[in-house]
C-alpha cells in the first residue's frame, strides 16, 4: 500500500510532523513502513510547464523536431525534440538548462544535428515514474499536460511531485488500512487527531429520473456469492483524460492511469479501500445483470486481452447469462470502457472472499481489488463510496446521473461490542493504566467505551472489522500506548542444567562415529514431490501443504529415501565420488483432521556406486551390501547397541532388491531395515545398480536403555578356538546357525567368526559350505580340551537337529 502525505494533510493537521517522523512512529505502533521516497528529492532546477507554439522538421533528421517553446519567465526557448507525439499547441514538462533529472542527468544548452537545443521536453518516465504507471498513449513519447496548465509554472508544484509517499507492508489482519480513510484513520490515532473527510455535493442539474435502472433486473443466483451488490447509470458520459493531478496520485499509489472513468474507480479504490467496475453500458448482451457461479468450460476474453477458462469455483457477472466480468478479479473486454462509451453502469459491491481469492490464485491475476476483497472491505461505506465516485465521474465526464441505486443488500453492518475485564490490561500487557488513560487510548483511536465495574465494554466501528477477541483489544491498547514504554520483564520459568539431554548427547554421537566412517552429511528438504512419494510411505497418512511453493515441493515426506535419491542423482550428474551419505531428520505422518501431523526422527545411511577407484595395484571397487551392513554394525557397536542387534531376511518392500534386503531388529522389536535398491528405482534415478539404503528409527534408539559403559580388565588367560564347516541350502540365514551356536556353547564362547564360503564344484548347486572360526575364553581360568570339547559336542548336537544341515 502506498500512502501520499500530501493526501493525508487533506484529512490530518500534519504540520507539526515530517513524513520520515511519521513513518517511524507507523513503524512502532503495528504498521511497519518499508520506506519513504519523493520524486521530488531527485528534481532539482528549472523544471517548469511549456508550450509548444511553433514546430518544424530539422534540417537534418529524419526524425527530429525543433519546438519554439514558450516557459514564461524564462523566455522563450528552442528546443530540439525526437518525440513522436509532440505537436504544436501542446503543453509539455520542460526541463531548461541548469535542470538535474532523475539518475544525475544534467541539462544543458548543445547541439543536436547543427541545431541548439536549449533545454528537453521531458516523458514522465524521465521525470522519475516508472513505466509501468505510465499512461499507455504516453509510453513511448513526452507527457501532454492539461490545456489549463499555467505556462512557466514549477512542474514539481503543478502534479504535486513534492509528496513523500510511504510503503506500507500490511499484515492480513490490518486490512483496513489497505485505504487512505483507513491509513488517515490510523495516523489520527497515533498523533491523537480526528480525521475529517470532505464529501462532495451532488448537483441537482447532473440528476435524471429513473428510467434504465427500472428495467434492469438484478438476481445473485446464491446465498452468500455476494452480500451487497450495486448498480448506478450514468448518462451522456463524455471519456477523456483525467485531470493532471488525479493522474499524480494514481502513479504515486503505482496504478496506471486510463480515463477518467477507470481513473475514478481506481481513486476512490485508494481513497476507501472499495474497489468497483465501470462497464458499457451500451455493450452488455442484454439488461438482467446476474451473479453465479460460472459454468464448467465457460471462457471469457478479459482486459489483459487474455482468454481465460472458468470453473464451477469462480463467481462470474453476466448479462443476460453471458458473463462480462469475473467477480473481483477482473472486467471483460467487450464491456469495458472506450473513448466511444456514452453510458456506465458502475458496479460497487462486496464478493465472497475464499472465491476471489482462489480465482485469483488459480488465474495467476493479483489486482488491487482481489487484494482488498480477499482480505475484506469496509460494509458499512460501500454505498457511500459508490455516491462518491458517481458525483465524480459525473463531474469529471459531464454525465447525467439516474437518480437511484439498484441493489440487492443481505448484510447488516453494525458496531461489535467486545467486553473484557480491566485487570486483563495489567494480567498481560504488565501496565497500570487508570480510567483517564485507558479513556485517552480509545478515544485516539475512534472506539466508544464504557465502564461498567470492573469490566470494559468497548463497541469496534465496522471499519475495524479486524478486531473480534479481547485480545485484539488489548494488542490495541499496547500499540497507541507505545511497544516501546511497556516494561522488559524476563519470565519466571525453571533453570535446567546447561548441559546437553540424552537425545542431544545421541545425536552428536552418531554424526561423529558416521563422519569417522567416511560418510558425508545431508540436510535435505522435508518437502517432496508426489511423483516419489509412495517410496516407504503410508497411503493414507500423507501430509500434504494447502499452499506449495511448488508441485515438486507439496508433499511432507514419510521416509529419507525420496531425499537421498533427489540429492545422490545431483551429485552423479555432477561425477562426486564416492556417494556416501548419512542424515538425521524428520518424517511426518498424518493425524487426525486439524491436528499437527507426527513427526519421528530417522537416522538414515546412503551408498551408492564406486567406493574406492582403480590404480596401479588394485581394481576398482563399489559398494556392496556388507559395506552398509558394517557401517550400522560399527556404529551400533560404538553406541554399545550391538549385543542386541540382529537382522532377517525382508522380501516384501518393493523399491528394495528382494534378496539383499533385511530388517534391522534392537532386542527382537523392527526399528528400520537395510538393503540394496531394487535396480528399477537405481535406473529411474541414473544411479549405480549398487545403491545401498537403510532407514532406522533415531527415537527407538533414544527410547533404548544401553548397557553403562564399563571397563573390563584384559583376560589373564589365553584363549584356544575351533572350527566347524558346514554343508547347508543356499536359502539357509547365516544368523540363524550363529545364533543356534551361541545358544550351545556355553558362556565361555565369546565370538563366531564366519571365515569362509564356497559354492561350486563338487558339491550341489543348492547347497553352500560354510566355515565357522569359534573362539573360547574363560577370564578366571586356563580352559581345558575337556571343556571345550563339551562345548563343541553341543553345538555339533544342535547343528545335527536342523534338517539339511551337514557336519563336514
């Protein structure tokens, strides 16, 4: 929102305070300024209003003109000119030698072509204005003043350039100052004055009886499209520009001036906040003026000359059920207003906001009055605005008014009334203010109060439709009272211990044992496409965003591996070797219906492709699934997790390899698992077919309570072992018979060792042989061969009862 301070002394006494004073005490009640400028500031000399009396074509320029120009007391001057639309008779912006414009450029007296150029008819755009707010017919030529310009008067005094204009970064709740009544309204608060606003008197000549309106028909098809809807006719309009300084104040607030129709609309957009739509009249496929929602695969060519593609979501006006405008968002082309319109059916009214604003959002269209229709408009001025700008209009286009409205009015617009304890102004805001003061506070403020015991009832105008709760009170009576004069106080809460929690000490950790073990860390996005979505995830507890940056980032993800995957194809693409990647982050899982989705904590390893490359004494090698195997053992180990720690065979994830996958077991409870990638995922990635992912849940490790960290003493006596190799099936776990044999031996067994495997000849193709190392020690004592000798006889015994599995 861009607010003039010239226009505000129209309603506030602002003598007394500078436009940067101003901004800064904005600034510290709620309404943040972003910041101030004047077009002024970067004016300096002789900038002044010309005619044009005489012109003729240079000499020796195709293109050139040279202009007589008449700059009252400064004379009469020649200069030279390449405008296209420069012509005798004109009035014009000139700059006279001695002029700095925008961007230091200076004007002086030279030669263009032979011929002496004595100053420069100046664009607005030279002036200072950005091309965007430029009239369109002046975009690419000089700005043509009003006939009534005084020749030699300072152009900085004629269009009001001397005007600070202050950039207001509006929150959604402060939508009432998205006006200048509304901005008026809130600088009389701070500076404790009462903003007093001028209306304008209707002529009695500029009024006719009703006749059109009488035949017009108005249906809003449903409840709730529009609360108050308007429309007034005016007559025998004559279109042209608005006047100069009108145009001003719209390229100030960064709208482009059109005529002076559109122009009044957009005035009194700014001025209440009450955005409206001119349409032709004459144009309109017929006189029952309708509001409904359009119907599916309706189209309508909007100004932008774009044709859009409606759905059964987007309120639309018709005529005759042939839309002409969709609601709040933008007019059609058919109907808007020309140089040849002779009659305007002006539309002031009040549209659902949820609709405005996903039409406008689906269209990719942000206007002024989407803006103030999403956010909410003043009900309680909606008619009063409409007067307004008719009487305007009317004057400006000496048009004839219909005397009447035509409306349809289901809102009723009255006063809330907000009760709260005093005591709650000290409870939370921690100030003692007494009844003068807390009397002083809403009467800057514009609200009526009463004081009934120990209550305050406080009645909110309609223009602050923001304020609902006693807590808006309050934040009310904080910022007029000052931000800045409310007492620092810490809060009382209990110290904790500065030292890290049992998580923290985990997490820290881990990143260390992971890093020791050559793997960098990722931080990655927690949002994800749909697309890769279903990898690991849950159907039915996907948590998705109401309002995505993007597609590619609308999804909360349920597993790591969507990320890693995303994070290990970038790096390939860009050959960083090796890929070997470990993180500690968040999943999030669907909950109830408004409610914060679950979020778990994952500690989750990535391998893929080469692990180490080729040189002169040894290949190549990549990662394979006893490297993500160790690297979990290893780390489990160091977090004196691995006595409980086991895996089995898991075949039915179907992003993983079916046969090199496992789940990862902490004291007989699946806390994640581990695998290679199914090579289908690997390929769709352009990764190595030897892509290694695990996944492990990092609050299931917290939640374990680990064996204390002890120091044993070194076994004094030695220790003996024995082997055993086996003839068992291919399909047979290698934990299974590790397992069994600690189970046998006894407690002086204190490590299996699996040393070798063979498969191939000169035993079946099913079958596999399988060589054990164990090891013996007893701390307190030499073993003898009798005991260990039991110890083996047992485990032999235990093997022998297992079908398919042959002593060797």
């Amino acid at each position: 929102m861009y607010a003039s301070y010239k226009w505000l002394t129209e309603f506030l006494d602002l003598s007394d305070i500078s436009a940067e004073e101003l901004a800064e005490k904005m600034s510290r009640t709620g309404i943040e300024i972003e910041g101030v400028d004047n077009l002024s500031d970067s004016l300096q000399g002789p900038l002044v209003v010309g005619l044009v009396e005489e012109l003729e074509a240079h000499p020796d320029s195709d293109h050139l003109q040279i202009a007589q120009v008449d700059v009252g007391s400064y004379g009469r001057k020649q200069i030279v000119c390449g405008a296209p639309n420069v012509k005798q008779g004109v009035k014009v912006i000139t700059a006279l030698e001695g002029c700095v414009l925008p961007n230091d450029f200076k004007i002086k007296e030279s030669k263009l072509r032979g011929q002496i150029s004595q100053g420069m008819l100046c664009s607005l755009q030279e002036i200072g204005f950005s091309e965007k707010v430029v009239p369109k017919e002046f975009v690419d030529g000089i700005y043509l003043l009003d006939d009534e310009a005084p020749i030699g008067q300072d152009i900085v005094e004629y269009m009001e350039l001397d005007d600070p204009i202050l950039e207001l970064s509006i929150t959604p709740n402060r939508a009432d100052a998205l006006s200048m009544r509304g901005v008026a309204y809130e600088v009389g608060a701070i500076i404790s004055q009462v903003p007093l606003f001028k209306e304008l008197r209707i002529n009695d000549h500029q009024l006719v009886p009703i006749e059109v309106l009488n035949r017009l028909e108005l249906n809003i098809e449903e409840y709730g499209l529009s609360d108050h809807y308007q429309l007034r006719l005016l007559k025998n309009i004559k279109v042209k520009p608005s006047p100069v300084k009108m145009q001003s104040r719209l390229m100030k607030a960064n709208i482009r001036p059109i005529n002076n129709l559109v122009d009044v609309t957009n005035y009194y957009l700014m001025l209440y906040g009450q955005p409206m739509h001119a349409f032709d009249f004459d144009q309109l496929p017929g006189e029952e003026i309708g509001v409904r929602y359009a119907k599916k695969n309706e189209k309508l060519m909007t100004l932008d000359e774009v044709e859009r593609s409606l759905t059964t979501e987007d309120i639309v006006i018709t005529a005759n059920d042939q839309v002409i405008a969709i609601a709040g968002v933008m007019g059609g082309l058919d109907s808007h207003v020309t140089d040849k319109t002779q009659n305007v059916l002006l539309e002031t009214a009040v549209f659902n906001p949820q609709a405005v604003r996903s039409t406008s959002r689906r269209l990719g269209v942000r206007s002024e009055s989407s803006a103030r229709f999403e956010k909410g408009i003043n009900l309680a001025t909606l008619s009063e605005a409409g007067d307004q700008a008719t009487i305007l209009m009317a004057q400006l286009a000496d048009a004839q008014i219909e005397k009447g409205v035509l409306e349809v009015n289901t809102c009723m617009v009255q006063s809330e009334v907000i009760k709260l304890p005093i005591q709650m102004i000290e409870d939370k805001l921690g100030i003692q203010l007494n009844q003068e003061q807390i009397q002083s506070i809403f009467d800057r403020l514009g609200f009526e109060i009463a004081f009934i015991k120990d209550q305050l009832s406080v009645t909110i105008p309609p223009r602050r439709w923001d304020i609902k709760i006693p807590a808006d009170i309050l934040e009310e009576v904080a910022r007029i009272y000052g931000y800045d004069k409310i007492p620092v106080t810490l809060p009382t809460v209990p110290s904790l211990p500065a030292q890290l929690n049992n998580r923290q000490k985990l997490r820290r950790a881990t990143r260390a044992l992971a890093e020791g073990l050559g793997l960098n860390e990722t931080v990655s996005y927690v949002l994800i496409s749909p697309e890769f979505a279903d990898l690991n995830a849950i159907s039915d507890r996907y948590v998705s965003l109401l309002l995505p940056m993007s597609e590619d980032r609308s999804l909360l993800r349920q597993s790591m591996l969507p990320s890693f995957l995303e994070i290990a194809r970038y790096n390939k693409a860009r050959h960083n070797k090796p890929l070997a990647f470990y993180e500690i982050g968040k999943v999030f899982l669907k909950t109830e219906a408004n409610q914060q989705p679950e979020e778990k904590e994952r500690l989750s390893f990535f391998l893929s492709g080469e692990k180490s490359p080729s040189d002169w004494e040894k290949a190549s090698q990549n990662y394979d699934f006893y490297d993500l195997k160790g690297i979990i053992e290893q780390v489990f180990d160091q977090l004196r997790l691995s006595d409980n720690l086991t895996f089995e065979r898991l075949e039915d994830l179907d992003f993983m390899h079916p046969g090199q996958t496992a789940n990862i077991l902490l004291e007989g409870q699946i806390i994640g698992f581990m695998g290679k990638l199914h090579p289908q995922l690997a390929e769709q990635f352009d990764l190595a077919k030897e892509s290694l992912f695990a996944e492990i849940n990092f609050d299931a490790l917290v939640a374990f309570k680990r064996n204390l960290l002890t120091q044993s003493p070194l076994a004094k006596y030695p220790a003996t072992s024995r082997d055993i190799a086996l003839l068992v099936d291919r399909s047979m776990d290698h934990q299974t018979l590790v397992d069994l044999i600690y189970d046998h031996a006894g407690h002086n067994l204190i490590n299996v060792h699996l040393f070798d495997r063979y498969t191939g000849d000169n035993i079946e193709a099913d079958k596999q042989s399988l060589a054990y190392h164990l090891t013996f020690q007893n701390p307190t004592k030499t073993l003898e061969d009798k005991e260990i000798k039991e110890a083996m006889d047992q485990v032999i015994k235990a093997l022998e009862s297992i079908d398919n599995v042959e002593i060797r």
